[in-house]
C-alpha cells in the first residue's frame, strides 16, 4: 500500500476518533510538523464533510417523495 493511502487511512481513523489517545498526540504532531500532509488531513476532512452533507439533503428529498 502507498504511503499516502496508509496516511488517507490514518486521517480516517482520526476523523472518526478511533485513535488511541497516543496515536492521535502522535499524529497532530506529525500534522504539526508537516505542512503538506496537513494541507491533505484538511482536504481529506471537508470532502468526507461535503459527503455527509451531500448524503443529507438525498435522505431528505428521499424521505420528502415518499411522503408525497
């Protein structure tokens, strides 16, 4: 696997706090420290934010033809 999607994954598990109290102290400091890999944690984290807003509005048009 490449090292960015090892990284993607480790965004993933941070996003979803499924981190050790020492991996996520581990990882912000990594963040810190790297400019790139933070700029990616930021994007990775709106568009999984932009999903789930996405996702919202089809349940609720879903939901609003149903009741039609």
């Amino acid at each position: 696997m490449k090292n960015e999607e090892l990284f993607d994954q480790r965004v993933e598990l941070f996003l979803k706090k499924q981190m050790t109290d020492k991996e996520e102290l581990e990882f912000k400091k990594e963040l810190s420290s790297d400019p790139e890999k933070l700029s990616r944690a930021k994007i990775i984290a709106l568009a999984v934010k932009q999903m789930k807003s996405a996702s919202k509005s089809e349940d609720v048009n879903i939901v609003n033809s149903i009741k039609s």
